[in-house]
C-alpha cells in the first residue's frame, strides 16, 4: 500500500516512512489501535476471519444462466489490497475470460471477454459500499458472456434504481474509499 500510495500522490518519501506513522496518517490507527478499515485493507487473513468473518470475496463460475451449482468456485478471505489481484487472476483464466476475435478491415484484435479495469472497479466498488452489518460476502457470479457483482446492503437511503446514475455517491466507508482513491485502485466520482 506504502509503495502505491507515494506512486499515486507523487512522493516517493512516503514509502521510508515507519508502518505506525503511515497508519497514523491514513486514520488507519487511533490510541494505538487499528480500526475496522485497516483490518479489510491491510490485516492477517486469521484476523479478519476472527472480527470481521463476512469480508469475503466469493467467485463462482457458471456454464450456464440457468445452473444453480457452480462449475467452479474460490473464496477470498484477504485484506483487500492482496484479495483484489487474486480475485482478478481468479476471473482471468483463459477457459472463464476467453478472448473474443475483434476483426478492424484487414486487421484481427483479440479482446478479453472481460476488462480488467471495469471488473476490478466494480469489486472495489461492492467492497467499498457493501454493509459489515450484514452477515453475507461480495458475491461473483461469472458466466462465459456476463458476470454479476452482489454486496450486502443494497442501496442507501435516497438511492434507487431510477437515480443511481445521477445521484452523488456516499460509500458506507468514506475512509476506505479515500484510500482506494489515493492508492490509485478506484477513481473518484460522484
């Protein structure tokens, strides 16, 4: 995180800094203690399986729209910094993103059935808006032709179907969502 956040604000310096003063300065620790966001950021996998059990990432992949079962599935219970490549590597493997041949006059492209920066945002983006009151994972369910991303605690107050693309934004974690922005992961928008 160090290393991508002096990238992201250009100083290089932020990554001599000590962990404690990096946290510190990222409202990650209060009095000494890590809060909840630092814990899905950044903490040990038995850490956040014994505070925080339902931040997981979970992919399923289906053949068919109509299959119940998955063909495959894995589970990431990571901080989220580690969990968003492995979740992307997961969703990337050739038999489940098959390229698609893209053909320009005489030339011949081949495209991923999926985008790496539209699917990692809408991750980001479940993680970040998803309700820890809820007892339930972010949830992937990827198919050869779409995939679907659901999170725990569905709209906020004031948001809905008919506005969702004109409303201003408000995360359910505001400080996680900053660092995401300042880390460079997501863009600020809304």
């Amino acid at each position: 995180m160090k290393t991508q956040y002096a990238r992201k604000q250009e100083n290089p310096l932020f990554q001599n800094y000590p962990d404690e003063q990096v946290l510190s300065d990222l409202d990650l620790l209060k009095d000494g203690k890590l809060n909840y966001a630092a814990l899905i950021l950044l903490g040990k996998s038995e850490a956040i399986r014994k505070y925080l059990p339902q931040n997981n990432i979970v992919v399923g992949f289906r053949m068919y729209h109509s299959m119940i079962q998955y063909t495959a599935r894995k589970e990431f219970q990571l901080p989220l910094f580690i969990a968003i490549d492995k979740a992307w590597d997961y969703i990337n493997q050739p038999a489940s993103n098959p390229l698609l041949h893209y053909n320009d006059g005489s030339y011949i492209f081949d495209i991923p059935s999926f985008n790496k920066e539209a699917i990692r945002e809408a991750i980001l983006n479940a993680c970040c808006h998803r309700s820890m009151l809820i007892q339930s994972d972010v949830v992937i369910k990827q198919y050869p032709d779409s995939i679907t991303i659901t999170n725990a605690g569905g709209f906020l107050s004031g948001v809905d179907m008919n506005n969702i693309l004109t409303v201003n934004s408000v995360p359910r974690s505001k400080l996680m969502s900053e660092i995401l922005q300042k880390t460079g992961l997501v863009e600020r928008s809304g």
